[in-house]
C-alpha cells in the first residue's frame, strides 16, 4: 500500500470504521474518503454505483453495517439481514465495477455454528446450525464472505474477509437496548455508582463465555492485512482469550468503583455459550493483540466520562 492510495471507509462514524480511520490517518494515509448516510445511502444501488464510478477509490474498507448486541438482533432479524446484505451487495459489486485494488470486508465471530469447537478455526464456517439470537446477521455475513469470494473466483478480485471477535472501546454505542455487553455493563456500572445504587443487573446467567479486542488494536489487524494478506479464505482477529460474562461484570465493577452487588436477569438470553477466536493463522502472519482487557476496559471508561455519560444521563 502507498500513503498516496485513495482509500473508502465505509462506516466512519461507527465503532470499527473510526478506529480504522484515526490509525490510518496517524499512519499517514492522506487520501481518505467518508461519506454520512445522508450523503450516501449504501442501500441504493444506483446511489453506490455513481459514487464509487466517480470517486474511483484504490483500497475499501467496508466497515458499515447494522450492528447491535443480542437485544437487538433477536427483536430486528429483518433489518439486519435486509440492510446487511444490501449494504454488502451494493458496495462489493461496485468496488468490482469501479476497479477497486483491494477490498477489506468485514464479518463477524457469530457466523460460526453455535457450538463450534473452541477456540473457533477459520474451517468451521457452515459446519453447523448458528446460534438463533444473531442468526440473521451471522446469515447476512456469510453471504458478505461468500460474494467477495466468489468475485475472487470469478474475476481474480483481492478482496478479503476478515472475522473479528467480540470488540468494544472508544466510540462505542452506549444504548442499552441495541448495544453489546461491554458498552451495556460499563454504562449500567457507572450510573449505579452515581446513583447509589445497590445492585447492578447483569443479562442472563452470567455463564457465557465472549472474547475481547479492544477496537485500536483490530484497526491495527486491518492494516496489516491490507499490507500482508491477499487471500479469500476468511481470516480470523481476535486476542486469544476469553472470560465468563459474570467476571467480565465484576472486572467493570471494579474499574468504575460501583461497589454494590450483581444480580442476575434470567428472563434475558444467555445467546451462544462460547466464542472464543482460534487467531493462530494470523498470530503465524505476524499479528498479535496487544492492549490487555483491564487496561482497553480503563481506557473505554475515560472516553465514556468525556464523550456520554453526561450527555446519557439528560436523556
Ligand atoms: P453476543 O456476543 O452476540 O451474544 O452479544 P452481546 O454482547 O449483546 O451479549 C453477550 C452476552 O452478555 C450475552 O450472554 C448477554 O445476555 C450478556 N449480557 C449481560 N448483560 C448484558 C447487557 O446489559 N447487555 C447486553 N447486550 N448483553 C448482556
């Protein structure tokens, strides 16, 4: 890759694609191009076929998609699968057309079978029914990395899929009805501090087990594989290790100070039992997490206080 390369990020305001472009920015990467939904809706095909035919982007990170954590995916499997393959279709097929030189897309950790064995292979994709509660999304994504693979069979394309773990940090979405269990525990542990609260409820039964990667360190991933990785096979990011979703609970408690006690939601699903990433293909590349739990937890925190709490708390 040249700094001079003209590089589309699709999703810039969201978790992922912020972080993508803040690291490339300080890389030095000059020629970034951003669009908000208003200005361009992925959704519209003619919209995405104009815009990439005119702006004629080198490198596409395609990191805009309908996200959200367990609540929202079992209550909008609609919108996630409609908006998700849409989006996808739309850009891929466009980047094809327009001559992109390397596409980045971006799938998840969810479109694995739910019991997949631990820690997760890159071979286990379609070897097993999904976990029901994302299974619209996991579906949506599949067919993201079945396209790109396919325009790469098809046409010789580099365009490549990248499956990251659970992540979280700065930029993350705080709404506790559509965000992931990180983002939901840190708001829900600082309000009850602040508002004395004794108890904090956590979902579910506290079992499930989630992998971490702070979102500084996939953007990291994301650039080395645009350097270092010209493969359609899926490849997958993740740190490595995992931690029970009622230890995850405690550790927040402890970073914010809420000194109170967890109590349990059973009436929430619980979602898959385990997904833990087996990174030893990308670990073999060169790559490895860096930021540990505790201090990417810290981190999100601070951003938390300066850039939400105040403004969640007048809602
Ligand atoms: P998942 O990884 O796709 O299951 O998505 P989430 O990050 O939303 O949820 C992970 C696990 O955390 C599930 O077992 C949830 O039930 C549990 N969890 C516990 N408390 C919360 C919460 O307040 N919000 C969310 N989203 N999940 C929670």
């Amino acid at each position: 890759m040249k700094l001079s390369d003209k590089i589309y990020v699709a999703g810039h305001r969201g978790l992922v694609g912020s972080a993508i472009v803040r690291l490339l920015r300080t890389r030095g990467f000059s020629d970034l191009i951003t669009r908000v939904h208003s200005e361009l809706d992925l959704r519209d095909q003619s919209v995405v076929r104009n815009f990439f035919a005119q702006e004629k982007p080198d490198i596409v990170v395609l990191a805009a998609a309908r996200v959200g954590g367990i609540k929202a995916n079992s209550d909008a499997p609609v919108e996630f699968l409609i908006e998700n393959v849409e989006v996808q279709n739309n850009a891929i097929s466009a980047a094809h057309e327009s001559g992109v030189r390397k596409l980045v897309f971006l799938g998840s950790s969810c479109i694995y079978p739910k019991l997949a064995r631990q820690p997760i292979p890159e071979s286990a994709l379609l070897t097993g029914p999904l976990e029901p509660t994302n299974e619209a999304y996991a579906i949506a994504k599949i067919a993201g990395i079945k396209l790109c693979q396919a325009f790469a069979q098809e046409y010789g394309t580099n365009f490549i899929s990248v499956m990251p773990t659970n992540l979280y940090g700065p930029g993350d979405n705080f709404d506790l009805e559509t965000s992931h269990v990180l983002a939901a525990l840190l708001r829900k542990a600082h309000e009850a501090k602040v508002t004395r609260q004794r108890e904090l409820v956590v979902w579910g039964t506290g079992e499930p087990r989630r992998e971490f990667l702070q979102v500084d360190d996939f953007a990291s991933a994301v650039l080395f594989l645009l350097e270092n990785y010209d493969s359609p096979e899926i490849i997958n990011v993740g740190c490595g290790e995992d931690i029970s979703i009622r230890c995850l609970a405690e550790l927040i408690g402890e970073i914010v100070g809420f000194e109170g006690d967890l109590s349990w939601d059973r009436s929430k699903p619980d979602g898959t039992p385990r997904k833990l990433l087996d990174v030893s293909k990308i670990e073999k590349l060169g790559w490895k997490a860096t930021i540990p739990l505790r201090n990417g937890i810290a981190q999100t925190y601070d951003w938390f206080l300066k850039h939400r709490a105040r403004q969640l708390a007048n809602i």
